[in-house]
C-alpha cells in the first residue's frame, strides 16, 4: 500500500483512561507499521476531563501532557494537536491551528474513531472522514426511528464501519434503511501485550468496567428500551462465583450498597480501579497478570444481536489469557471453543470454567491465536483502508 497522510481523531487526551488510551494507540501504531504519516488530533468543544484533579474543566494542561509523552512512546512527536473548541477563541497546543486546517484538506484518510471527534467548518473541508462506531445499534436506532433519515454528521463522513459486524445482516434486528455500515473490529497490536509470565499468584478471572452509566445513551426502539450500562447485566449473572466455584474480581466502583451486597454474598473479589485507571502500563499489567476475563456486554450489544467484541477483550486474548464472556453472537466470526468461550446462562458459565480448568495452557495458546489472528492491528486497519477506497 502506498504511503499516506492519516489522522486518527477520537477522545484518549480529553478522556485519559488507560482502556481509551490503548484503544486510540493500536490504531496509531497499526497504521504507523504499514507505512503510513500518522497524526493524532483531537479538536472538540468537549471539555477535557483531568484525572488528577478528578474532574472536569476547561484545562487541557493533563491533555497536553499525556499526548506529549504518549507522542514520545509510540513514534508521533510533532504529529499531535489539541485544539480546545470550547473556548470562545479556540486554542491550539501541539500543532497550531493553522497547520490542522491544512491537514484536513491534505490528509487521505481521517479516521473519527468512536465517532466522538464533532463536525466543524474545518473538518467539513475534508472528503476523507471514515466514522468507527464502536458503539453498536444507537446510530441505527437513530435512523430507524426517525424513518431513514440519516444525521448530516453521519452522511459527512466517506464511509461507516462499525464494530456491530452483523449490522446490517439478517441476524441484526434492527432496519439499516439501505446504510452502508461496513463490519470492523478494535485493531491490537499483539506484541504489546503478549506475555511468557505465569498469571501472578491466586489469580482470578477478572474484568475493568465502569459500573454505572446513568443511562445517557440508553435508546428506546419499538417501544422497548435497549439499555448501555453493564451494571443490571452483571446482577443477572451475580450468581457465577458461588454457582461455578470460580473467584471472579471486577476492577470498579459500585456506589449501590444493595448491588454491592449481592455481589459480596456471591464471593465476587473488588479492586480499586483508580490506579489501573490512570496508568495504561499498569492497565497492561493487570490484564497479563489475571487468570483470565470473565465480563458481561451490554443489553444493547447482546439483544439486538450486533455481533459487537469488547476492545478491552481482546487484549485480554493478545496476553494469552482465555475469556469468557456474554454472547452477542460474535461466534459467529469467530471463537467459541478454546481460548474464547461465550454464554447466555449461568450453566454456561459453569462449563466455559470447567473447560478452561481442564486445560489451561491450550486455552491459553488459543486466546493469542484468535487475537494474531482476527484482532492484529496491521491487518484491520489495513482492511479498513482497502474497504474504504483510500
């Protein structure tokens, strides 16, 4: 593939959690190993949040700082802006302004990974935008409940990939109205994660979530409501530890004391996410160093059967430490066996840790080779591109 001129824009500096972070950077390193000028730009009138304040504000000094030093870590120095559009007179770091608006009109291929980068008079110059949704079923929803008509910030963009990969086949509940919604998955870059370590000590099966979203992006459809926070779909399954005889540990916050009992009754193990959180080495660290994942999907991904697969799970998979988790019919592209196992039920829990008990090492090996194989960062955004026409 010929070199080009990209820009991934997405969140990871205004949202610097350690899960984003990696998001962002896999496709950043991905492009950057099959040749291409990659940049990084961030210019929103979203406000930055600040993870050492805890809050937040209109600073972007935190998101200044990360993306200097993430620049200086993964090969983009002098590649990364953040404009501050919030501003009344917006303000440019990293790249200045001027230089952003020329690389709109340049650039072959701008990427709005998860959709968060807004529309605005510059980027409106660009014919390049490529929309990643990575939240599957709320743009379809959108269109389907106001008959069709597709939102101008969607029609802006070139092409549509999401991360629902059965959007738009019979499986997929939802009309798409004849909108071309191309199927992606979160690119990993594999070496980064893989690990000849042992899990460390008493590991247990273990997840990153946050708990509770205050349902912001819950959607209504055919007079159903579809809901977008875990929380309810992990009390379905509170039940796993006692009922598998396996020690579950979920890295979170859970402010219920009614949730937060049941979870203890069950024998469920907490950590403090914080840590994890603000660090994406140590993110890193406690993924390699778990047993294995065990996590739920969200009500939205699971009924209306998207086909969608966690970013955070997959690197699970590149560490080499097997997963189970909620079905949303993902097995249909892939897994299902060893390495990576899906349930409905709580028996199917049970099983999926009876199997990977049984033989821990083959499952291992498995889950690293469902990552190098479907999730390699080369080979997804490689295709991305190619189906994209850039």
């Amino acid at each position: 593939m010929k070199r080009k001129k990209i820009i991934v824009m997405g969140f990871m500096a205004s949202c610097p959690i350690a899960g984003v972070i990696w998001q962002h950077i896999h496709y950043i390193v991905g492009l950057q190993r099959l040749g291409h000028e990659v940049y990084y730009i961030e210019d929103s009138a979203r406000l930055p949040y600040d993870p050492v304040a805890y809050e937040v504000n209109e600073s972007y000094k935190y998101a200044a700082f990360i993306l200097d030093k993430l620049s200086r870590e993964f090969g983009f120095e002098e590649r990364w802006g953040f404009c501050a559009r919030y501003l009344a007179k917006p303000e440019c770091v990293g790249l200045s302004r001027s230089k952003l608006q020329e690389l709109y009109k340049e650039a072959d291929a701008i990427l709005n990974v998860c959709g968060t980068q807004e529309m605005n008079e510059d980027l409106d110059k660009s014919e390049r935008l490529l929309y990643v949704e990575s939240d599957p079923g709320l743009e379809q929803v959108l269109i389907d409940n106001a008959n069709g008509k597709v939102p101008d910030y969607l029609s802006k963009h070139h092409a549509l990939f999401t991360f629902g990969e059965l959007v738009g086949t019979p499986e997929f509940i939802v009309p798409t109205h004849n909108v071309r919604w191309m199927p992606t998955r979160q690119p990993v870059v594999t070496d980064f994660w893989k690990t000849d370590a042992p899990p460390r000590p008493n590991a247990r099966f273990t997840s990153v979530a946050n708990w509770n979203t205050s349902g912001r992006k819950d959607v209504v459809w055919r007079k159903s409501t579809y809901l977008w926070s875990k929380s309810l779909e992990f009390l379905k399954f509170v039940e796993a530890p006692t009922r598998s005889g396996e020690s579950f540990e979920l890295a979170t916050g859970i402010n219920d004391p009614h949730a937060l009992h049941k979870f203890e009754a069950n024998h469920w193990e907490f950590t403090d996410p914080a840590p994890i959180s603000i660090d994406h080495h140590k993110y890193r660290e406690y993924l390699q160093g778990s047993k294995g994942e065990f996590t739920v999907a969200k009500d939205q991904y699971v009924r209306l059967k998207t086909g969608w697969f966690s970013d955070r799970t997959a690197c699970y998979l590149a560490c080499g430490r097997p997963v189970i988790t909620q079905q949303t019919q993902f097995t249909q592209l892939y897994g299902g066996k060893k390495g990576l196992l899906a349930f409905e039920t709580l028996e199917d829990i049970s099983a999926a840790v009876e199997s990977i008990n049984s033989d821990y090492d083959t499952h291992c090996r498995a889950a690293f080779e469902i990552a190098a194989e479907y999730f390699e960062a080369t080979k997804v955004v490689h295709s991305l591109l190619e189906r994209a026409g850039i």
